[in-house]
C-alpha cells in the first residue's frame, strides 16, 4: 500500500471517529420523545412509555432481537456466555418508529447497579470480537442524559438482496439497574463508505430514547422497588436444580449459540411474541434443556396470539426428511390448571448421529414437552427438552410433570 492511500485511509478513519464522537456531545438539545421528570423503576413502565411508538408490524417484529440474546450481536462472541445479559430478569425489546431513522431497536433490563456495570463493561470488550463479514469502525465512549456506556459503528457486507454493505450503530449504556441496548442501521453501496448522517441522527434518537425512560440525569435512579408483576415472577421461577442435574442458567462457559437447543428451535415465531412485551425470561441446560417466559401484554387478545404463536411450531425444521417422529400421538392438547387454561405440546425425535465435531446442539434423541397457557393479559410459555432414554413416554410424563411445578409456582396476574 503506497503512503498517499495510508494517509487517506488514517484521515477517513479519523473523520469517523470524530462525527461519531460529535453525534454524543450535544447533550443540550431537547428530547425527541417527552422526557419524564423521573426514571422508570419497571419494565412495565418502560414498555408503557415507549407503546406509542412500537412498530407492531409483525413482518418487522420478527427480526427483533430477543432479551435473552447477547448485548452487541452484531459480532457474536467465541464463548458467547461473556456477553449475556443478566438471566432471568425483567426484561423488554422493540422496534420503535421514529423520524430520521428507518429502524430503532431498542432493549432494556432492570436489573442490579453492579450488574449492568458489568454488562456494559463486557460489551465493551466484545467489541474486539467482530470477524468475518462484520467490521468495526469506532468504539467511543456513550454519555448521556445520565447514561453512561459505549456506541459503536460496525459495518457488513451483504446488508441488502442487492448486494448492498450496510453499516450499524450500537449503544449499551446504564444508568443505576437500567441496563440498554439501542441500536438501527442502513444500506450503503457496496465498496464505499456508510453515509455518516443516520449514524449521528441514531445517536440523537438513541439519547432520547433513554432519556424518556430515565428521566433527568440531575436525579438518581431509585432502586426498583416495585412489586410488579414481571419482579414477582422473576422471583418465583425455581431454582435451575429443580429440573435435574448439574442445571444452570445457560449459556456455560465455552457453549456457543443456541447450543441449548436439543432440537430445532423455531426464533421466527418467538420473536414475534416476544417483541414489544414486559417479560421475564431465563434459559437454563444441563442434564436437561429449559426455556421459561412469562410475558405481560396490553390486552387479552394479543397475550393469547402470543401464546398461540409460541406452541404454533411441531418440531419440523430443515432436516425434516432425516428426522422420525416416533412419540405416541404427538400435537397439541388442551390443558387447564388452576387459573390458567392453553394447550400442551409433546413430541420425541431420534435424529441421525451428527457430524463430527459439532458441539452441544441437536442431541440425537429428544423429548420435547411445551406449555403454552394464559390467564387474563399474562402468557407463559415453559419448554422442556430432555434425553428419550429406551421409553419415549416415560421421557415425556418427566417433561411435562416438571413444567406443572413451575406453572404451579408463578403467579397469576393481569
């Protein structure tokens, strides 16, 4: 590479970094969104101040980015347990509509002070991890309206079906137990450079979305104290042991995406659920695999949608012609307890051996047991995936007692 194109390419890199760091140093313009005087101290009322702006377009809900999934996607870690967001906490994601940008994705937790200092501090880190087709182009740090953190400007090939780069912009910031991620991107032309004004009007927006849900910055974030319905279940969901041995919250150190899946998973269906619902959501793996969510939704017309979504999948994936369905009468059953009335769904699968050195997902032989129940505006969703062993239907009863325990545990609210 001659000097003159080194030169160049230090100057552009530059100019980014600098518009990038610009888009955060003006912290005296007025929100876009209303910014109350206080912080919220629930998910709930994040979800609440942010309902008028959800896109609840289901074609685009299905590409929202689940509470459960890593902070800073974009470049999925090596060991992807290093990013996570805190488990089995309030949590809440959604795509807002808002001028100047053509997608705000946004994410929130509540969660503890030191916890969300440490997911701030560990997205940081990830941002060293981009390979492949992702690249990064600055990290600087994220200060305001009393959120402190980091933004970032990754880029892509392959953004559009037109062959289109596209670039992103990322904010994982806290203020007190309010942990966030905001993030939208857009296309470029492939081989060039992305177009620097939504990056700066990303940013903007960003900062006033936070500051719609964390009030003024001159004002602590008080301890969220509230006894709502998302904290209440977050705290009756059974410690991992109840549901066999050596369980834990997943991921474990060394798994890799959706290693606690034991048979396909269907994230298309689960998006849409979940986007734009206050939840509390925690996967957990061991000597079995288990998802739990309970979400809190506006009406009783969009909670049964949602649960009717969740158990809408029977276990066919893209390998459907190598897999065998050998469970006694598989499908959906209706199942009423106590309060809550759904359906019940159960299958087994013996898949092929898989390839060698693939590690952790798709276990060659799986029970698979789903609750998917309702009670007013409140849907939980319980799946158990566990080993057939030589009795499918023993396997199965073990599956479905275990989700009973914890439906039994939860409160029925809304």
């Amino acid at each position: 590479m001659d000097l003159a194109r080194r030169s160049g390419l230090r100057v552009a890199a530059a100019a980014v970094v600098l518009l990038f760091t610009l888009g955060t140093l003006d912290q005296v313009k007025t929100p876009a969104l209303p910014m109350s005087e206080r912080s919220a101290v629930s998910i709930e009322e994040i979800a609440e101040r942010l309902r008028q702006h959800l896109d609840d377009d289901p074609t685009y809900a299905s590409y929202v980015t689940r509470p459960d999934t890593p902070l800073f996607p974009w470049c999925w870690p090596e060991d992807v347990e290093t990013r996570m967001p805190p488990a089995g906490v309030p949590g809440y994601s959604g795509r807002l509509l808002l001028p100047d940008v053509d997608e705000l994705e946004v994410r929130f937790w509540i969660t503890s002070p030191q916890a969300a200092g440490r997911a701030v501090a560990a997205a940081r880190r990830g941002t060293g991890e981009c390979s492949g087709e992702d690249a990064l182009k600055s990290v600087t740090d994220f200060d305001r309206w009393g959120w402190r953190g980091m933004q970032t400007l990754t880029t892509t090939e392959n953004w559009t079906e037109d062959g289109d780069s596209g670039a992103r912009g990322t904010v994982v910031a806290a203020r007190g137990g309010l942990l966030a991620e905001v993030s939208w991107g857009w296309p470029f032309a492939a081989g060039g450079e992305p177009d620097l004004r939504p990056l700066n009007q990303g940013v903007a927006l960003a900062g006033s979305v936070l500051a719609a849900v964390g009030g003024v910055s001159a004002r602590p974030v008080p301890a969220p104290t509230a006894r709502t319905a998302s904290v209440v279940v977050a705290a009756a969901l059974p410690p991992p042991a109840a549901y066999g041995k050596e369980m834990a919250v997943w991921p474990l150190p060394g798994d890799t995406p959706g290693s606690h899946e034991r048979v396909c998973a269907d994230p298309f269906h689960e998006q849409i659920a979940y986007a734009g619902a206050p939840a509390a959501i925690r996967r957990l793996d061991g000597e079995v695999s288990v998802a739990e969510g309970v979400l809190f939704l506006p009406d009783e017309q969009s909670a049964e949608q949602a649960r009717s979504e969740l158990l809408g999948w029977s276990g066919w994936c893209s390998s459907d012609d190598a897999e065998l369905i050998y469970s006694v009468n598989p499908g959906l059953e209706p199942f009423t307890r106590g309060p809550w009335t759904g359906e019940i769904r159960t299958f087994a699968v013996r898949r092929p051996d898989p390839p060698s050195g693939l590690k952790g997902a798709l276990r060659r032989s799986v029970a698979h047991v789903a609750l998917g129940m309702r009670h007013g505006t409140t849907m939980v969703y319980l799946r158990w995936q566990g080993p057939v062993g030589d009795d499918p239907a023993a396997a199965l009863r073990t599956g479905r007692a275990a989700l009973i325990r914890t439906l039994d545990r939860l409160p029925a609210s809304g």
